[in-house]
C-alpha cells in the first residue's frame, strides 16, 4: 500500500471509527461510510440512554472528517468499487468492511406483521441494538408500563436494569437456567439475579417464550411454551447479536460464522480487510467492544505502512455497571470462570458487603475469574490472566491479588 492508496470503510460503529481516526492521524487517506442518520455512537452505552442517566449526545463518537451517510448495496471487486442506494459509486485502493452485527429476532409466532416484506416488528416489540431501537424504547416506556424482557445475556440484563429504573414493570424471561450464564458462574449469576429483583424485575429462568399476542398490530402479551401468559405493553428482544456478512458473501468473500480473516485483518480478497463484530479471526467471533477495537488499531497500523502489524486475537474482559436506587453494582468478568476437575480456586465471599471473588488456576496459571461488588484487584488479577505466566508457588501473592483490603 501507498501513501496515496485510498481506504474506504463500510460501517461507523466503534470500529470503524475508530480505523478511521486512527488512519487520520497516522496520514492516510480515508473515507468512512455509515448508514445510520445518526452521529457515531458508542453502542456499548445505549442501556445508559435508556435508563435517562446519558443524552445521546454524551454517546456520541468524535467523527472523522469525510464522513457519508449511505447504504452500500454492493461491492465491485473486480473494479474496486461500492455501490450505494442513493447511486452513487465510491473508489478504493483498499476496503475495510467494519459492518457489525445485527440483532438476533428469535422465531416466535406473531412476531411478524404479515403481509410485509421487510420484517416489520408489530407496534409494541423492540430489538434493541441500535440508537433508534433505545430511542424508540425511551419514548414508549413510562411508570407502570408492563415490559417483557426476552433474553438474560449482557445485553437483556443492562436493558431490564434501565427499564426498571424508568418505572416499567419488568419480567426478564431466559431461557438457559442462570442469567449471563456465558460469562458468570452460578454465584455471580444470582448476584445479579437478586440485584435486579431489588430494583423489582421479576426473573424467569428455564423459561421458554414461544408467541407474541399481538392485537390491531400492537402487541398484548407474550406466552410460554408452559402455556403461561404474561400481559406486556412492550417487549424487547434481547436474544444476542449474529455477524452482519451480507455484503461479504454477495461479494464472494469467504464467510463462515463471520467474514474470515487472517492475522493481517484480511480476507480472502487481498485488498480487502474487515474489523469488528462481522469477523471470525481464528475460529473466533468476539462480538465485543475490546477485540474490535485492538483489531482497528492494528489494521489502521499496517495500512498506514507498519508491515509487522498484526492481530493476534482478544483476551476479553466482561464489566458491567447496574446502577440501583442506592449504589451501583459492579461485576467483572474473564476467561474460564468454571472449573475443571483438578483446577484450583479460590473464593472470597462477603454477604454483608455483596462482595464475591474467585479465581480459578490450572497448573499454577491463572485462567479465568469473576468479581462482583468492590472491583479493586480486578486490574492486577486480568493483568496476571493476559500475561499467563505460572504464578508463585505459595498461596499468598495469590491471595493478596484477589484481596486489595486485607480480606474479606
């Protein structure tokens, strides 16, 4: 690549912007492309929007210059060109497709409006992924409204905490028997379980919706494969997010679970790259803020002329910060917070406090953790996770990086 050689960056999520901020100041040409009539945004904080503690200009992302607001509907490999629904038709050198996901609609009866092409939700039913799904959601939400939360991962959790805290009352029905069961252990799990029964979220597990009841259009109720009915005036699909890689496999790039691409950030067309929550990197789709940001900045570093750039892949750290009537809770997350037969752990608990800590070591190696309520050690003990290296033979420094007050 060149100096003059052009980027062209389909998506402006956290990624993309980021690529492009970073090309910026390193001197390389670039054109961002985002679809969303919105200023760029950090997804990660859309919950906080919700709940009415942040404005969505406090969200906002610092945009780059040559920013264009358009829907790419094709790529030209061959002429190294995009398409886009206004008609317009945009050059590259080289193509980074930063293109994020898209929310998982479960296959419910009544979801879909019948008769219409394009999927539309019936009035009432919510993804919630996007800016305007948050803001559909804060306009619709007030005291007393009967709001059904279907999902208990990350995203279902933080979107039940803000409803609750607009004074909707909210059922958080899951279907796997704990809440976040992908990144807490059974303890942490009920942690925040109890955390959001506190700000009066009543959670359903083992809990299977099959239908939305739906009536002149709007929605009434949802029912369990129990036969159970719960009345809602508004449902919000929490049900996890798929790579979007609809402009890669029209484009004939090699797709599995996501766009694939090598430790260069590149697919199978080698003036193409892509970054983000549409990437498989090494059999891996992370779907997290953190790995998309390390994958921008090593693309935007190769680009720009560091040939001996590369990504390697993400060690990702899970927080979340549920705010209550009376004092936040805060819970972190890493690596394998289960143990396996021979591994040791060892574990802190504080009832009074609602603190927990564990760590797990497997052949004196620490491979994973989960700390919920007073996150002191959690910067010390991820750090001794990302590095991998064997730990003291004795228990103390072990121990003194899960405590940072003496004990508890």
């Amino acid at each position: 690549m060149t100096s003059n050689d052009r980027v062209v960056v389909i998506g402006s999520g956290l990624a993309g912007v980021r690529l492009a901020r970073r090309l910026g100041e390193l001197g390389t040409p670039v054109t961002l492309i985002g679809e969303e009539e919105h200023r760029p945004y950090n997804r990660v904080l859309l919950a906080e929007v919700l709940a009415g503690r942040y404005s969505p200009e406090v969200i906002a992302l610092p945009a780059p210059a040559e920013l264009t607001r358009a829907r790419v509907t094709g790529i030209d490999r061959a002429g190294r060109t995009v398409a886009c629904a206004d008609g317009s038709v945009i050059a590259y050198d080289r193509l980074v497709l930063a293109t994020g996901s898209n929310p998982v609609l479960p296959p419910l009866r009544g979801l879909f409006t019948s008769g219409t092409a394009d999927h539309e939700l019936p009035e009432g039913v919510h993804a919630f992924r996007t800016l305007d799904d948050c803001l559909g959601l804060a306009k619709a939400v007030r005291p007393g409204v009967r709001a059904v939360v279907i999902g208990g991962g990350l995203l279902g959790v933080s979107a039940a905490r803000a409803l609750a805290v607009r004074g909707a009352q909210v059922v958080l029905a899951q279907q796997s028997e704990r809440l976040m069961e992908r990144q807490l252990d059974p303890a942490a799990s009920k942690l925040v379980e109890r955390h959001l029964t506190d700000l009066g979220v009543e959670v359903h597990t083992e809990c299977r919706v099959r239908d939305v009841r739906c009536v002149g259009g709007a929605v009434r109720s949802v029912e369990m494969a129990d036969g159970y009915a719960l009345d809602a005036d508004l449902v919000v699909l929490a049900c996890g997010v798929h790579p979007r890689v609809g402009l890669a496999q029209a484009a004939g790039l090699e797709v599995r679970k996501g766009v694939v691409v090598d430790d260069e950030l590149r697919t199978s067309d080698p003036y193409v790259h892509a970054v983000g929550d549409c990437v498989q990197h090494a059999g891996t789709v992370y779907g997290l803020a953190a790995p998309a940001l390390e994958q921008a900045d090593a693309l935007a570093a190769l680009l720009a002329g560091d040939t001996g750039s590369r990504y390697t892949g993400t060690r990702s750290l899970t927080r979340l910060t549920l705010t209550g009537q009376d004092s936040p809770f805060d819970l972190a997350a890493f690596g394998e917070t289960e143990a396996l037969p021979g591994d040791d752990v060892v574990q802190l608990t504080d009832a009074t406090r609602g603190t927990y800590r564990k760590v797990v070591v497997r052949d004196d190696r620490l491979v994973g953790g989960v700390l919920v309520g007073e996150l002191g050690t959690v910067g010390a003990l991820a750090r001794a996770w990302e590095g991998a290296e064997p730990l003291p033979s004795a228990g103390g420094p072990l121990l003194h990086l899960l405590t940072n007050d003496g004990g508890s």
